[in-house]
DNA sequence: TTAAGAATAGCACGTTTGTGCGATTGAGAT
DNA sequence: ATCTCAATCGCACAAACGTGCTATTCTTAA
C-alpha cells in the first residue's frame, strides 16, 4: 500500500547521462522539485535499456545526447520502440540544430540546454508532461519546413475525379479487371481511363503514375 | 539613388488584418521599430495579393488567421505560390492549435498572439527574420509529432542491398529488361530479385511492391 | 566443415499491360 | 445551337509481367 500512494503525484524521471558530477546535480535538482522523482540514473543507453526488462518504464526521459557507445539519437530510436508513451527530452550542450533536429524526428519530445538555470529544467520537463515540446525558434523553424517538404507541393495535373478514384486503385494494387469490377463498368472503359491518366501524368507505366501519384501527393 | 539607399537596413513588412484599429496600431508599431518598415497595410488577403502584381513583395507579411473573404490559412497558400521567400507570420488572438498549426503546414513561419506585448512582436518578427520560427511549445509538439508521423515507420523486410536496389528501381519505372542493363546483369537475375522482393513484401505485382515502398518507406 | 544465404542464371507459359485505332452518350459552356 | 469534355465501351496485338521449377558460385556464420 504504500509505495502505490504516490504514482499518480509524482512523475517518475530516469536521467541518461555519462558525466557523474552533472547527472548528480540534476538527479538533486530533479528529486527536490516537487511532482518529479528521478527513479534512476544511468551513464548509458545500454544500461537503461536493460534496466525496462524489468523496471515500470518512467514517464519522462532525459537523455544526453552526445553519450559513448548508443548515441543520443540511437537511444531516442530504441526507447520510443520499447515504451512509445515515455517522453524523452534531450540534454545537449551547444544547440547543434542538426543533430537536436535528428533527435526530434526519431521521437524526442524537445531539448533542454545542459547550462539552463534549474528552474529552466523543470519548466521544461513540466512543459513536456503537459503536453508542450521545449525547444528554441531556430529548431521550431527546422522542424516546420521539414514537414512542409513532406505536405505542401501537392501537385494537380488536371486529373478528374473518376481518374484519381482509379488511380487510387492503381496505387492499390488492383488490376484492370479488379478495378473494371469494383466500379461496375466495362475493362475497356478502365483502360481509357488509365491511359488518360498516364497521359496527364506524362507517364506510359503503372509504375510511373504509382510512383508520381505518392511523389506529388495525389492520393 | 536616394530611395534605394535604405533597402538594405529596412527589412520590408505588409499587414493583412480587418481590425481598423489594431490595423493602426500595429503599423505605428513596426515603423516605430528600427530595422522594419511596414510599405502597406490591407483589410484583405485579396487585397494583399493585388497589391503584389505590382509591387515588390515584403520580407514578412504579419497576416490575420480569422479574415473574412479569403481566411489566413488558405492565405498563407496563396502568398507562399506567389512569392516563396516572403515569410508569414499569424496573428491570432487565441492559441487555437489546430488553426495554427494548419497555417504552419500551408507555409506559415511561426505566430503571434494579438495580445502580445509591443516588445514581444517586435521579437517575433526579428526572430523570422533571423530563422527562427515562433510558436509555444503546444504547437511546436504537435509539429513534431506530425512530422514523426511522416518520418518514422520506417518498416525493415529483411530486404538485401541489391534488393533495396532493385527496388529502387522499380519505383523509378524500369521495366526488367532495363534494370538487367543498368546493372550489368542477366534479365532472368533481376527476375529471381523481384521475385524474392515480391515475397518478402509480401506482395505479388509491382504496383503493390512500388507502394508499400512507399508507405513504409522503404525508398 | 557444413549449413545458410545472397547473388547469379536459366526455361516455359499463362496473364496482364500498354497502345494503335476507333465509337456513343450526356452535361455544361459559348 | 454548337462545341467541348467526361465517361462510357470496343478490338487487336506485341511487349512485359508473374510464377512454376531448377541450378551454380561465393561468402559468412555456426
């Protein structure tokens, strides 16, 4: 009963961290804070990894990111497969963009600079438990145009609705038989529809319009 | 000579805003501030967009999410078509996330809460055209989780690097024939490969193979 | 030293595709 | 009222594809 009482006020922190006089300081500052309570601390990946065989996994990380061995980046990877719902906030010293930003597409929820006061520190581990990514502007910007590459240049190539509903057959996998089934009309009719398709896309395989359809974002 | 002299200290600045007012206000703001200048201030994105067929587009525009007529977020898409360096910054007056982030998809390069202090606009703004990108940690979260969603299941099917390969080129449309040439091997090689590929995708045609090569980016 | 796997190569055959020619119908625009 | 365009349907045929089997070489791990 007693070590139950207290799950649902404190969330529990490991820290990863090689340099032992650091990881001390924040393993106090971390367990003075009220509402946190740093559960472990490691000097590697590997060792905290081996540690979730057997231990509840914490709430937050925070993992340095330039560790010997399994590097940050690595570590946020293989945490995030291991227990996805644990945050994981990266420690860094300098802000390498670079490699905070790698971090961050491999699961980590923000960074923290290793010479933020220790209110900075806690602010940022709060932010994240409350649903917040703690990072600078230069990253924020990183972050956003990286994703517009991913989802703005949505090409139009004048397709109608009756082609992209068959090219999205076509991306499907079906054949013209399938599609010529599924869509209640006659195998002559897909196929014209396919070749206007191909013309539009200035392809002459299924292959091409299947590649440029993901490509452009058409379906 | 003379009015070319200062295009180089004065970084350049449109407001879209419907707010008379607050229009007023933000103008005497940003012509108040060193190092910006705001040419022209509008009471539409259509308005704006006019503007543009003849005059020189601004390094930021501050734009409104909550117009009538054209709204910001369908803004931000019309602006960035037209002139791509312009940077966009919102302005909202409350945080409303999914709004928000919307326009950063579209193009936006951060956002600003209409109640901000004078000195925190001004910050804003310097910090875009620094390379920064300003938003609280809420949306910066949710950027990055989105972004993740693009970037992380990256599936691994036991594929070999001459599948990988040979895969590759599939989705760059080559029929057998022609991979057989590129890499100098027989027709029938690259038909065992593909077979191999077919089976360990789990697939058995090439549009399936081309987009789960996609899906889980395996290209 | 043996086993496993990766890369190579081959043949046969039915299925599917891409493309050369058409055509008719109906809706919407000029 | 004419015209354009989307959607429908048709035939023929060479080329490409998918898949059933088999087989050799070389490297790497057990």
């Amino acid at each position: 009963m007693p070590s139950e009482m207290n799950i649902n006020i404190c969330a529990s922190v490991w820290l990863v961290e090689d340099n032992q006089h650091y990881r001390q300081t924040m393993v106090d500052l971390i367990n003075q804070s009220q509402g946190l309570d740093c559960k472990y601390a490691f000097d590697s990946c590997e060792a905290a990894i081996e540690q979730m065989r057997t231990a509840e996994p914490p709430e937050i990380i925070l993992l340095d990111i330039g560790l010997k061995g399994m590097n940050g980046v690595e570590g946020v990877k293989r945490f995030k497969e291991i227990t996805p719902a644990t945050h994981v906030v990266m420690l860094t010293i300098h802000e390498d963009s670079n490699l905070v930003f790698e971090a961050l597409c491999a699961g980590a929820s923000g960074y923290l600079l290793k010479d933020s006061s220790p209110e900075r520190v806690i602010e940022s581990v709060k932010e994240v438990l409350a649903g917040g990514a703690p990072m600078n502007a230069q990253i924020a910007r990183k972050v956003v145009e990286s994703f517009r590459q991913f989802n703005l240049p949505k090409g139009d190539y004048g397709l109608t609705e009756r082609e992209k509903e068959i090219l999205g057959h076509l991306v499907g996998g079906l054949s013209k038989k399938q599609i010529a089934e599924k869509l209640f009309i006659s195998f002559h009719t897909v196929n014209t529809h396919i070749r206007n398709i191909y013309e539009k896309l200035q392809v002459n395989t299924r292959s091409g319009a299947i590649s440029k359809a993901f490509k452009e974002r058409l379906v």
